[in-house]
C-alpha cells in the first residue's frame, strides 16, 4: 500500500471516529457522576491488569527501571484516579452566586458543562502518566477523548493503546498511532478542547492549528527550570532532591532543573557533595552505564542533539566537574555536572532535557534574578534557602508556571496545586479539580424571577432617567 493511500485510511478512520465520537458527546452531556466513574472503572482494571506489560514497555524503550516506573506513571496515575473518585460529585454540581445591588430578584448559578469532543496529544517521556492523567480528567468532565500518543516510544504507546481498546468503545476514547503527519491532520479537526504536553515550538504549531477552529487549548510545555541555591541552604538535604530530580528518568522531564546557580560561599562544598549524592544514586562516568536505576536518553536524534549542547559547552570554555562520557551504541550519557560556559553557549539558551546540569556561581541574588527574567518564563523554579527574605525575594521578583522551595518536581504529584506553564512554558493550568475544569465549560445561568429590569427599559421618559440615576447611585 503506498503511503498517500494509507494516509487516506487513516483520515477515513479518524473521521469516522471523530463523527461518531460528536454524537455521543450528546448524550454524555446527560451522564452522571455514577456513569463517569464507571467509564473509569474498567479504565482502571485495564491499566492494573497491564502492570507488567508497562514496567516491560519502559524497559524496551529506554531502560526505564521499575521503581521509577511506580512512581511516575503507575503511582500518578492511580492517584489520580482516587482524587477524582473522591471529589468528582463536588465538583460537578452547580455553584450558586448571590446576586449583586443591581441584579435583586434574580437567582444564579454556574452550570459545569462538558466541552463535547476533546483531544489529547502526549509526549514519550511519561507517556502512560501525561496520556491517562488528561484522559482521565476529560472523562470525569463528560467528555469523549482521542488520543495520540508519542511515535518515539512505541511499545509503551502499543501498550497504551492495547488498554483503550479494551477499556472503552470507540464513541467513548479511542486513539491514533502515527507520527507528525497524523497529529497535524488531528490538530485541524474541529475539537472542543486540545490537551498537549510537549515542546514549546510544537505548542505553537498546536495552538496555530487550533485557532482556526477556535478551540480552547491547554499546553503543558516547558523551558528552562532554574536553581537557585543561597548560602543559607541545608546543602544535605538539597543535593539529594536535585540529583534526584535532575539525573531521574535521565533527565528527560519537563520541570528537571535545567541549570544551577549556587552562591560563591558555598559552591565548593555543595558541588562535592552534589557529586558524592550523584554517585550514591546512580554512580559516576562509565559506572552509571552499568546502574540499573538511570535510564538511556530516548533515541538517536534527541542522544546527539545533548551531546551537541556538551560538546559546544566545552569548547565555549566549560569544564568538566564531574560526567562527560558517553557511548553511542547504548545511547549513554553520563550524569554530567560542567561549569565556565560562556552565558551564550547553546547549553545555557537551549532546554536541555538531558543529563547535563550547567553549575553558575553567584554573589548577588539580584544577578541571579536578572539571568531569570532576561529568558522565557521558565514552568517550574526552585530555590533552596532558609533565608525567608531571599525566598520572598525571589517569588516576588520573577514568574515561573510553578516552584518548589527546597525540593525539586514534587508540586507536580500534588493533587491541591494547579500544575502548568506560563506564557512560553504553557497555557492553562491541570491536575485535581483543575484538570477537570480545564475539560469543562463553565455556563453562567441567570433566573429572573421579580427583578426591576423592565421599568428601565424604553421609551426613555423623565421618570425612567430618573430610575436609571438611582440604579447607578445604587450599584457605584
């Protein structure tokens, strides 16, 4: 079969669907609380049962190691799904408003409607966390969900696409395989609601695409997450979290930090023990290779473009301060800690999304807050200090989608916290309740019931200019 005419089969596939999935969309639109957590139920047997084709899938992928698969895909998601079965029948009921001065004899309320059919592109990353997460919001929402899941892994998408199938019908969630050509021909259907994770260059397509259509997005993206460690830190407990979540899932994650700013005073200090910690957790050089617990980069394209972003580093006057090996075949890079770039190098413009962390040593907080505010609004910041003035400062003086105090990543798995980007790192915010109100419309319901409208309505006589003065003495 040629390309052009497997192309026309899968428009025809994604069409039917899509048509199919716009008539039972009206009919969710009656669906309870009850009927959605059903929908959920078989979804959550599929996925239990599929546990040990996921922790498989990762393996085949990119050398995922069990324990971080339970926490950031397993975990996440099942989480998730007890959040919102918990919470889901409040957050569906309508919220009655008191009326204001001008509005006396009306009763109104806030109606939680579904936005109709929506679409969920995922990244390869966390493909079964940043693919279920969304899909389970939209669902609880009462919303029908497509799915179209990352090319760049394909066993976990087959895996992801295996527990669809046996978890829903099509009219309810179904999902396309398929590289750039089927999301951008997705992204131009008429949806009710686009959920992308992903970069910021391809957000923009997304959103493009979109707007001719007016859909509503959320864009989860990313950008560079700063580190900003003053002399105050508990340097302990900080080179912990942020060899954790740097070097995790091989630093291939959205709010990994991306580069550190230490303060002169104690930069020789927390950079050794930043080295000792990475050893303890994944091992230094050539050992990591053989540690079970640090992952590969994902594939070829993205294993050369990080060791481009080193390679430029180093020849921009960075050096080594720990890592730097790497092997080609088993698309291995090292956990790398490098300092002395110049401030223009790729590896200080670029997300690096890789297991290189750039090491800045500071004097000044204000210098430190300059560098922030001089890129893109990163989605997540973090500061580590005990030194509240300092924490204030910085919260105060620059924006981020997110941040953690003394801790790195963790803000994403509470479920009270909206998550999300701002500006060049994402549009809209999800997780808990908003991940479900990202998925829903919210429709304004006013009942006039013996408001004093009608006597400021035309003709406009002496007596009603006179009403129309009252009304705004009443209500200015």
């Amino acid at each position: 079969m040629h390309m052009s005419e497997l192309n026309e089969q899968v428009k025809n596939q994604i069409d039917d669907v899509f048509a199919r999935q716009q008539c039972y969309a009206l009919e969710l639109r009656k669906s309870d609380c009850k009927q959605r957590l059903a929908v959920l139920d078989r979804f959550e047997q599929a996925f239990r049962e599929s546990e040990e084709k996921i922790y498989q899938s990762a393996a085949d992928d990119f050398s995922k190691p069990q324990a971080e698969v339970d926490m950031s895909e397993i975990m996440a998601v099942l989480a998730e799904l007890k959040h919102v079965r918990k919470n889901l029948k409040k957050w569906m009921k309508p919220v009655s408003v008191m009326p204001t001065a001008s509005m006396i004899g009306t009763s109104s309320k806030i109606v939680k409607e579904p936005k109709g059919v929506t679409l969920v592109v995922s990244p390869w990353n966390y493909p079964f966390n940043l693919t279920f997460g969304p899909m389970i919001w939209s669902i609880a929402a009462g919303n029908t969900v497509i799915i179209k899941p990352s090319e760049m892994t394909p066993n976990m998408s087959a895996v992801i696409a295996d527990i669809v199938e046996r978890a829903f019908r099509p009219e309810e969630v179904s999902l396309f395989q398929g590289e750039a050509d089927v999301a951008s021909y997705l992204t131009a259907l008429p949806f009710d609601h686009i959920f992308f994770t992903g970069s910021p260059a391809v957000g923009k397509h997304v959103m493009a695409a979109a707007a001719k259509n007016l859909t509503s997005v959320t864009l989860e993206l990313g950008g560079k997450s700063p580190v900003i460690v003053d002399k105050s830190v508990n340097i302990k407990k900080a080179v912990q979290s942020i060899a954790w979540g740097k070097f995790s899932n091989n630093g291939q994650t959205c709010i990994a930090p991306d580069y550190l700013y230490v303060h002169e005073s104690v930069k020789d200090q927390f950079v050794s023990e930043l080295t000792a910690c990475v050893e303890k957790q994944y091992g230094l050089g050539n050992n990591a290779k053989d540690n079970g617990d640090y992952c590969k980069v994902v594939n070829t394209s993205h294993y050369n473009r990080i060791n481009r972003l080193l390679e430029d580093a180093k020849s921009q006057g960075g050096k080594l301060i720990t890592g730097g090996q790497i092997d080609d075949a088993g698309r291995f890079i090292a956990p790398t800690l490098i300092e002395g770039m110049a401030s223009d190098s790729a590896i200080m413009e670029e997300e690096i999304f890789g297991p290189l962390l750039p090491v800045i040593t500071f004097s000044n907080i204000e210098e430190v807050i300059d560098v922030v505010n001089s890129k893109p609004k990163p989605l997540a910041l973090y500061i580590y200090s005990t030194d509240k003035r300092n924490i204030d400062k910085v919260l105060c003086e620059t924006s981020a989608g997110d941040t953690c105090v003394n801790q790195t990543m963790m803000h994403f798995l509470h479920h009270n916290l909206p998550f999300g980007g701002v500006n060049n790192s994402g549009i809209g915010k999800s997780g808990g309740v908003w991940g479900f109100n990202a998925f829903t419309h919210e429709r304004s319901v006013l009942n006039d019931k013996f408001s004093s409208a009608s006597m400021l309505h035309p003709p406009y006589t002496p007596k009603v200019r006179k009403l129309i003065k009252m009304a705004i003495k009443m209500t200015t």
